[in-house]
C-alpha cells in the first residue's frame, strides 16, 4: 500500500513538472521570437551600447583590393586605325584599412561621420610589383582632344603644339605604383596655370590617388534608436539629400543605405541599395538565391542586368545619359567631364559589341559578377566582393595630331575587385550571439513542450494502470 502511494506521489510530481515544462514551452514559443526581434533590433541599430556598434566603427573584416591593367599590346598600331588588343595584369591586392572619425550623434535620431580609407600594398598576394611598367592610354591628352572636339581649329593646333613640346603622347609607359597612387605630369601644371578650375587635382595625377588615406565624403545616416524603420539609410552626404550630376531626379536621389550594413530581418523579396560616391550615383542589387558562410545562414545579393543598361534598354536610366552602348555607364559628369565609363570586368552583361571591339576581353560570370552575402536576419555582411571596371573612350580628334588615327572605341583601362569576409574573434562572437544563441533557444522552446507533454503522460498511464 506504502509502495503505491509514493508511486502515486511521483506520477503526480511528474506530472505537475510535465505541466511546468509544457506552459514553459508554449510561453517560449509564443515569446521567444519578441525576444529575438528586440535582441536584433538592440544589436545592430548605430548606438555604443550595440554589440555591432564597434564593428560598424572600425571594421573587423580585412578588406583587399585586387586591381587588374589593361596592358595595351600595340599602341602604335592603334594610332593607325587599327583595333586595340591588351592583355591583363595583376591581380595587384592592397590590403584595405577603413576606420570612423568625427563620429557625431544628432538630435534629429542620426549621426555624421567620415570614413577614412589606406591601403597597403600585399606582395605575397600579388601578381607582380608594383615597379611593373603598364602601357596605358594617356587619360589626361586623350580625355582633353576629346573635349576640345568641337573646339575652333586653331585652339586644337595650339594643343598639339603644346602637347608636343611637353613630350605628352597618347599612350604612355608607367609603373602600377604611378598610375595607382599619381605621378607628375607637366601637363596638369601646365592646365592648372592657366585653367585654374578645369582639374580637381593640383598635384599629382592618380587613379587611386584621391582615395588613399582620404575620407568619402561626409555621411550622415539614421541610427534606429528612435525611429527603427529608417535604421542605416543615408539622410544627407556631404550636406545634400541629393546630388547633381545626372539628368533626372531620380538618378540624383541618393538612395539606400552607405554600403555597410542594411536593415535587419530581410525576406527574398528585399533588395540592397547603397550610395557610391565613387560612382556619384546610388546602386540597387537584387536577391539570387539562399546560402551559408561559416555555419552562418545568408542571403545572395547580385547586380540586377540593368545596373548599367542604357536609356533604351531601362528607361529609368535615361537620366544617366548621354549613352552609348547597353551595359556601361557615363560618368564624365562627375569626372571633371573626361570620357570615363563604368561597367562590370571585361564588359560582362554588356553589348556583345563592346568586347569585341578590343581583343583580349573575356567576360564570364564566375570571375566578373559582383555579390554580397548577407547575414538576412541582421543585414549584416559576411563576405563581398564587388568588382567593377574603368573604361576610357578614346578617337582620333580632327586638328589634335597626338590622337593620330584612332577608330572610335570604349577601351579598358583597369577593373578593380574589393572583397572582404568576416573572420576570427569577430565571427565567433557574431555567430555565438546572434545565431547560435537564438536557435538553442528555438529548439529549447519545442524540447520543453515535447518533455512536457510526455511527463504529462505518466500520471495519466498509471492512473489507467492503477484502476
């Protein structure tokens, strides 16, 4: 009799630990995703007390910066109206540095900042020195007959004048570390003699010139404490909610977000937009399709085929013309007026017509695509690589004897690729707190309801036992 009273005693205290379990169950599954939401929404909106907060200030994840040269093969037959063959050069990977500074909160529920970019050459990465002589278009003479083509004759005559007593050619002989970091050229002292105004820069003439160890422009974004449905969206860069480059208002707009990080909890259905200075336009990239990065579930963003497609092709991008062919974008409004392009490596997803015009282009996917993969439920990124190319238009300017007798053509110059994964310290603490410890809690809530729900079982088994 002793016997079964405790066994009563312990089916019922089962049973009342089964119930427990259950309601504690139920109460997780009904709370626990309210709990995650607010554990994100406090992690990553732009407030020192977030965990992403250092890692937005001074960015982990080591960034490097592949750049590739178009090394003209036969620059004096080009000069004869023959078609342009190069070959490429590199990768020649910089080591990327970004920090934070003048990191200033608002009252309006934003905060301002400038990003500040170095770089450090990687030889041990590299294919090649940076002592390595490419043979390149002149930008400076080509991109000056070009502006000077409707110009009276006699100016043009002046120019070839003076272009041949500076000993200024249209194709020139350099190193990767001049035409990467700047070199002196007689000519823009010259220009900036006289036209004080026509060139941005007063030293040194660079592609990369005005990036090293310099800021971005100043961007001011909302933070998500206060307002969260504007969380990472640029409010102003450089004091203007809009630029004025282009020839519609919604090519000026300045979009999105600055490139870093992007609202939480996104869905296929989400996109990424960003504000690129150095394109001085907004770009939009679209979802491809699920992955994981180091046990970390994320989104694939890749650019849309109509990134850089002509007016034609995407009404939406007339305001970026004046166009040429589909697939490069015009950005000599933003380049003190030289006839520079921007497009994907090798002319990938563009007019067929393009590449065929050079020999020595082979755009593929696989090595020419760009993509982001985003962590969705943070909008944080894992790992990038975003790869763009800079083309120059170059012809033969009636009355500019330098420009001899160039064919019309839009010629590569170099394609760059900036990529960067999370790693080390800052991709365990990442994944431990805001993916490990949600789906331990995920399963706990479904583990304590079925232990419940059996325990449950027990004083009921052994009351139909009992009678």
């Amino acid at each position: 009799m002793g016997s079964r009273s405790r066994a009563r005693r312990v089916a019922a205290a089962l049973g009342f630990a089964g119930l427990l379990c259950a309601v504690l169950g139920v109460i997780m599954i009904v709370m626990v995703p309210s709990i995650i939401k607010q554990q994100v929404l406090k992690n990553v909106r732009i407030d020192p007390s977030s965990l992403s907060f250092n890692m937005w200030k001074e960015i982990p994840v080591p960034f490097y910066l592949s750049v590739y040269f178009f090394d003209v093969v036969n620059p004096n037959e080009i000069l004869q109206g023959q078609k342009p063959q190069v070959r490429e050069r590199g990768p020649y990977v910089y080591r990327e540095f970004r920090h934070k500074s003048n990191v200033t909160f608002n009252d309006n529920d934003t905060v301002s900042f400038l990003e500040y970019r170095s770089f450090q050459f990687q030889p041990d990465k590299s294919r090649g020195l940076e002592s390595d002589s490419i043979v390149m278009p002149n930008i400076l003479v080509l991109s000056a007959a070009m502006m000077m083509e409707n110009g009276p004759m006699s100016l043009k005559l002046i120019m070839t004048l003076a272009f041949s007593t500076l000993g200024e050619r249209a194709f020139m002989n350099r190193t990767v570390s001049e035409i990467m970091w700047g070199y002196e050229d007689p000519l823009i002292h010259l220009v900036n003699k006289y036209f004080p105004n026509m060139f941005p820069f007063k030293g040194k003439f660079g592609l990369f010139a005005e990036l090293n160890n310099s800021d971005s422009g100043l961007f001011t974004v909302f933070t998500g404490v206060k307002n969260f449905s504007r969380i990472h969206l640029v409010d102003k860069w450089n004091g203007v909610s809009k630029v004025n480059f282009w020839h519609s208002d919604q090519c000026n707009m300045i979009n999105g977000t600055s490139g870093q990080m992007w609202a939480p909890f996104m869905t296929p259905e989400s996109s990424l937009e960003f504000y690129s200075p150095e394109a001085c336009r907004s770009m939009k990239l679209i979802y491809k399709e699920q992955g994981v990065f180091e046990g970390i579930p994320t989104f694939r963003f890749v650019a849309p085929n109509t990134l850089f497609a002509n007016g034609s092709v995407y009404p939406p991008n007339e305001g970026f013309c004046p166009c040429r062919e589909s697939g490069i974008q015009n950005v000599s409004a933003c380049r003190f007026n030289a006839p520079l392009f921007l497009s994907h490596p090798h002319f990938y997803n563009a007019d067929p017509v393009l590449a065929e015009a050079v020999s020595g282009l082979h755009p593929n996917p696989e090595e020419h695509s760009l993509f982001l993969d985003i962590h969705p439920v943070t909008g944080i990124p894992m790992n990038c690589s975003v790869k763009l190319q800079l083309s120059l238009y170059i012809k033969s300017v009636k009355g500019i004897g330098q420009t001899g007798k160039i064919e019309p053509v839009i010629l590569p110059l170099m394609w760059f690729g900036e990529s960067g994964a999370m790693e080390g310290e800052t991709l365990q603490t990442f994944y431990s707190q805001l993916v490990l410890m949600p789906k331990v809690l995920h399963y706990a809530q479904y583990v304590l309801l079925a232990l419940g729900c059996v325990l449950l079982l027990i004083p009921i088994v052994y009351q139909i036992r009992s009678q």
